[in-house]
C-alpha cells in the first residue's frame, strides 16, 4: 500500500505543477498515469511541438515544458506509478480513499486529484476501408517527432489547428519533401491566424492545399505509397505520397473514472470553482477534466486549478493548522 497526502491521477503538466503547489504547503504527493512516462499528451502526442501560451516563455517545446515542470517537483520528490490506469476508488472507514490500479496497486490517501487531461482517448479515423493495413506503415494518427518526416511526402487532412499547425510547421521548416492538406470544407476550423499562415505559405507554394476534397482511398504493397482524394467538383485524383496523417482530434473518454459516482456532464467532471472540488468530498478535478461554466481548456488555467485545489486540500488534511501564504520569491524552495 503506498501512503501518502495527495494521489494525483494524471501525470500531465497539470498534475506536475500540482506536484509543486502541494510541497510548498508540506505535503506529499503519488501520481498515477496509463502512459509509461510522465507527461501526458505533451510526452505521448506532441514533444516536439511548440507551444506560445506559457507565461514567460514566448516559445517552448511540449517536451522541454515536461523536463521543466519534473525538474520543479523533484524538490519534493513526488512517487510515481506509471504504465498503470486507475480502475476502482474506495473510501475507507478512516475517511481515506484507496485508488487501485489495472494492476493491483494500492494507492491510499486523504485527498485525490483527478488531472487526467482528456482522459482515455483514441484518434478519430476517417471511413477508409483498408486503413489498419496501414497502420504504422506510413498512416499515423499523431504526429510525435517531425523529424521523423525528414525529406517524405506528407499527405495531412484534417481543419482544425492540429492539422493546420503541423501542415505548417512541416512545410516552413523544410522538414518534409512535401506537403498536400486536404480538407472537405472551403473554410477552417482553426484559429484565423494559423488559417492566413496556411493560405500564404500554399500562395508561395510551400504547401499544396485542397480544400472541398476527402481522402477516400489509400493503397501501396506493404507500405503506403499513394492515397485517392475526391474532390466535390473534379472527381478523383491519385497522389504519390510516404506518409498519410488524418488529424481529425480524438475521442476522449474518462473511461473507469467515469464509474466513480462522480457528477459527470459532457464527458467531463462538474466542480465547484471556489476550490475545484467535486460532488464527492476530499476528491478534487483539475485541468481539461473538469467542466464549469467559462471553462478554457488552456494549460495555464489548470495550473490556477491546482494551485487553488490544494489550498483547500490543505485545510482538509490540517483542518488545525492555519495556512499563511509565503512567496518563493522571499523563501526560495527550500524555505518552505
């Protein structure tokens, strides 16, 4: 049975930083996470991509954020048990919880934060009968390291920013030999900037853009060598390409969390926002997970969730003690 103050579900930035918030107040924390390393989606899908929402960095590589926020916990030496979902939650009679894992293990604690991002989720794939034989094989749902596109033909479909963002990324860097967008609207669904990014870098042809079109076929003998894209006025037409990327976002699910008799609305989990507490108490939600009205799924506003939540862990665990709030920038770290 591993003890300690705070089990955090959820080893993504959210529940790093977390990791941070509760040590300066004392208190220990244990993470729980399916992915084999920590990170969330920010190791798993997108270490190489850049993100401009970070107070104070103008620009930082999901990756190095990850290394950062590890490297600001590791001061209170956080546990982990990764490569193992949380399945069951039981509250015990000393007014604790036990979170056990698909594998067995037994986490027990006062307080549990749930930081689980979008939680379980899958890509959503476009209806290409043969898709899976090519799975791995020049179809990829993700993109994880564009290196790994150095000097290929990249067919990208998809009109969110996903899509938009790494079209672009791959063609302006001269990362990829090639690179075709295809969308099934005129229009986009991303943010207006990265839709003019778009469209200037196709007028300068850095990028071959088709719009009011689907990929409907793909073909090779072993490995992707080509897909078919209709177009809604000029028919079909074959491209010769090495890799195809459908960037249509994912399927979230909170999978066993959802079992937990917690109030759930729009597969996500209702808190209140003085605290961020659920309808269960001791149990907190924080970062994409939750759901309140004028929520915005951003990175920063769950760092404001975290460090609000265990405030109020705090009194939970020490309802005696009274909480003065000190600044690092006077104490430092160690001073707490």
């Amino acid at each position: 049975m591993i003890q300690t103050d705070i089990i955090i579900i959820g080893a993504g930035p959210v529940g790093l930083f977390t990791v941070f918030e509760a040590g300066l107040l004392k208190l220990t924390c244990h993470l729980i996470d399916s992915l084999p390393q920590a990170g969330g989606q920010c190791s798993e899908i997108y270490p190489k991509k850049p993100i401009y929402d970070i107070p104070g960095f103008p620009s930082v590589l999901a990756g190095e954020l990850i290394d950062n926020l590890m490297a600001q916990a590791a001061p209170f030496k956080p546990g982990f048990t990764l490569g193992e979902a949380a399945m069951t939650i039981d509250k015990t009679g000393d007014n604790q919880f036990i979170v056990t894992t698909v594998k067995g293990t037994e986490h027990k604690a006062p307080i549990v934060m749930i930081a689980g991002g979008l939680g379980v989720f899958e890509p959503r794939k476009p209806p290409i009968s043969n898709l899976t034989d090519f799975e791995d094989k020049g179809v990829e749902y993700i993109i994880k390291d564009p290196e790994f596109y150095r000097g290929k033909r990249c067919v990208i479909a998809g009109g969110g920013d996903s899509a938009l963002d790494w079209a672009y990324f791959l063609a302006e860097k001269k990362i990829a030999k090639e690179v075709v967008l295809v969308h099934r609207s005129s229009s986009f669904r991303g943010h207006l900037d990265s839709v003019q990014k778009v469209i200037d870098l196709s007028e300068k042809g850095g990028i071959k853009l088709i719009t009011e079109a689907e990929v409907t076929g793909i073909g090779g003998n072993g490995k992707l060598d080509s897909v078919v894209v209709t177009h809604q006025k000029d028919g079909e037409m074959t491209l010769e390409t090495d890799h195809f990327i459908p960037l249509f976002g994912l399927k979230p699910s909170l999978g066993p969390i959802g079992n937990w008799g917690l109030e759930i609305e729009k597969n996500a989990i209702k808190v209140d926002t003085l605290d961020y507490s659920t309808n269960i108490p001791g149990i907190y939600a924080i970062g994409d997970v939750n759901t309140y009205e004028n929520k915005l799924k951003l990175i920063l506003c769950g760092f404001h969730e975290g460090t609000l939540a265990v405030q109020s862990a705090f009194a939970r665990i020490h309802p005696d003690k009274k909480n003065i709030l000190k600044y690092t920038t006077v104490n430092g770290v160690q001073g707490f």
